[in-house]
C-alpha cells in the first residue's frame, strides 16, 4: 500500500511508538500504514459516515490489524477518550470545520502531545484557533499534489512546546517599511514564509487574484460597510503584495 504524498507528509510527522487517532479517516490508509512503520503503536480510525466507515474497517481487516486498528463511528473526537490518544491526525476537510471539532472535543485533548492537520483551506482560522487555546505551531509543510496545494500544520500543547507562540508569531522586519506582522503570518505561515517555494509563491499569487474578484464583487454594493470591506481587501492585496516581493525565493 502506497500513500499518496499528502498522507506521507503527514505520516512522517507522527513520532515513533504513538497511540494515533485519525479523525475522518475515510478508508484507514493511514492507521494501517502508521501500524506497519512502528509510528503508531496503537490506532483508532474515526468515521461519521457509514460508507467511509465501512471502507475504514474493511482496510483494517484485510490488513489483519483488527487488534490494533480500532474503527469507530461518531463525530469528530466523540470517537475518543481522554487519554487515549497521544497524537491526533485531522486531514482533508476545511480549517474552520477542524477548528469546530477540536473546540467541540477539546476536553478530549487532555493528554494529547501532538496535533498533525492538514486544512484544504482557511488556513489562518486553524492557526487562529491553535494561538487561541494555547497550542503552538512548530513545523509547517506546503506541498503541491495532483494540482492542488496543501498545508500540514504540527501543533503542540504549550507547556511541551520547545519554542513559545510569541516567538513563532513575533513580527518579523522585511525590507524598508514592510513588516510581516502577526497577522500576516497566521495567515501565510510563521515557517512557510521561511522557505518560500515556487508552490509558496504559486499558492498567494493565487490566493490574491480571489481576492482582487472579492473586492470587485464588494465594490458592486453602495452600503458603507462594503466600502469599508473593500477597502480593508485592498489593504490585505497590498501587504500580501509587499510581503511576497520582499521574499526570498527558496528552491524546494
């Protein structure tokens, strides 16, 4: 069994010997892939739809790993306990819905010394939620697959953390005026904007022509509040702009 690039990345990230939950683990791939490379030395592979369920449980037991794959239906982190898991994997759904099970399960945190997720979007709402309740970023990787780019985002607790979160979202001086500030780097990732890829590049020149469409959607309106939503737009071209011509380009 092979997996893709995406669940690689996120697979490497999982430190030796873990109790692993995969929250919407569709068919299971990772569990059993963590089971087979000693990552994992226990997996639980939660579903909430039956068919993805129905997928999990086959992929587990054809895999003869029954004993050390559980797969369960329930929503989001209702599949655990706390004190389960040790690490949580969360991949392929949007950053306000990962934030969303997390603040929803977050007693079941307790215990948890790692959280490995991959947004396909909203990027800066998971960084946002992570700032919010004490858990700090400390690795980052963009990847592009399939002609779609992705984010994974490790996160651990703070108190166990090796750096703090006013050291990773410190601004940072560019060139001249430009700055790139708290904010800025939720948004386009405190590590990422270190290694600043042609994937890096390719994803905010893209990011910003959805924008520039959502001021001219904006713009349509008469209401003060779009003239002001349009101009705070603007304002994010702008400083995105700076930022990525100020940047470094890394070669991967």
């Amino acid at each position: 069994m092979k997996l893709s690039n995406r669940l690689q990345q996120i697979h490497d990230q999982i430190p030796e010997g873990s109790r692993l939950a995969d929250i919407g683990s569709d068919h299971a791939l990772l569990p059993v892939a963590a089971i087979r490379s000693g990552q994992a030395v226990s997996a639980i592979a939660g579903e909430v739809n039956p068919g993805p369920y129905d997928a999990a449980s086959k992929q587990v037991s054809d895999a003869g790993l029954q004993s050390q794959i559980t797969v369960r239906r329930g929503d989001g982190l209702d599949v655990i306990t706390s004190g389960e898991v040790d690490v949580i994997t969360i991949a392929g759904m949007g950053g306000a819905l990962i934030a969303s099970i997390l603040d929803r399960g977050i007693s079941k945190l307790e215990g948890v010394q790692l959280l490995i997720l991959q947004p396909n979007v909203g990027e800066d709402i998971l960084r946002r939620w992570l700032l919010q309740h004490h858990w700090v970023v400390v690795a980052e990787q963009l990847l592009e697959e399939d002609g779609k780019i992705y984010e994974i985002i490790t996160a651990m607790p703070q108190g166990s953390s090796p750096i703090t979160n006013e050291e990773v979202y410190r601004a940072r001086p560019l060139q001249g005026d430009v700055e790139l500030t708290e904010d800025l780097l939720l948004r386009m990732g405190p590590y990422l904007v270190d290694r600043a890829t042609d994937v890096f590049f390719a994803k905010w020149e893209s990011e910003i022509l959805k924008l520039q469409s959502v001021v001219q959607s904006i713009s349509k309106s008469d209401q003060d509040s779009s003239r002001d939503k349009a101009a705070e737009v603007e304002q994010l071209i702008m400083s995105l702009k700076e930022v990525l011509a100020c940047l470094p380009k890394v070669k991967p």
